[in-house]
C-alpha cells in the first residue's frame, strides 16, 4: 500500500456563530471568530490517497487526475468565497474547519474512487498552530 499526499491552497472567509444566540453569546464561545463583519484565512489543503501501484504507468494515481478532481470539486468552490454564503457542500453547516474538513471528504470520496485510489484522509491547516485531519467513515 503506497500513500500518496497532494497539496492545494485556498482562501476564504467565514465566521462561526449560531443565529439564535445573541452577538455577546456568540462572541463568549466563538471568540473573534464570531466577528460579524467575517474574516478569513489562508487554508493549506492535503489530500491522501492510497492504492497500489500499478505496474504499467508507476502510479497509485496520476498527481495531474488528482490535482484535477481536487480543484473541480473543492477548489473552485472554497478559494475567494465565503464559506456560510457561497459554498454549496456547506450550507446549514456551522462553518468550522472540523466540519470543512468532512464535507470535502464527501466531495473527494467518489471520484478518487473512480480515478483508481482510496481516499485516505483530508487535511486542512487554518493556521500555523491549527489544523485538523480527518479519515472518513466506510459508509460516507
């Protein structure tokens, strides 16, 4: 089993916040995250995928196929968007990279499927001292 790990970047804007809760409540749990006015990040992307070799071309998968399918299907949507407005796979989501880093899982799953690997895990750095990776459940 080899892994393979491409790496993708995207900017994009959100805030954490419930609409129920009052600016003081959201502010109390989401901190400067809550600001109404939205702000933004610098995400770094990494996408794993596993597989076996195959012998008539080397690859677990062709690095462009997968640069392809990561920039169509997540890409395209997330970099220079605000991720509570304009980004299908997110909306009636709370905005946080946990629940970013699911929903790109969903995205990727099937065509990396049908591109000849397995999805292994999806890793998003927020920041310099945050991140978060996620590997799936079988039945997503």
């Amino acid at each position: 089993m080899i892994y393979l790990t491409r790496r993708e970047r995207f900017s994009a804007a959100h805030r954490l916040f419930r609409q129920e809760w009052s600016d003081a409540r959201n502010e109390d749990v989401f901190g400067k995250c809550s600001n109404p006015n939205w702000h933004g990040h610098e995400y770094i992307l990494f996408v794993t995928v596993k597989g076996e070799v195959n012998p008539e071309t080397g690859y677990v998968i062709n690095l462009k196929e997968l640069s392809k399918i990561i920039k169509e299907h997540i890409i395209e949507k997330l970099d220079h968007k605000n991720i509570n407005l304009e980004v299908d796979f997110m909306n009636g989501k709370m905005a946080t990279t946990e629940n970013l880093a699911i929903e790109i899982w969903k995205q990727l799953k099937t065509p990396v499927n049908k591109a000849g690997a397995e999805l292994h895990s999806v890793k998003i750095v927020e920041t310099e001292n945050n991140f978060v990776e996620y590997f799936g459940i079988k039945d997503l």
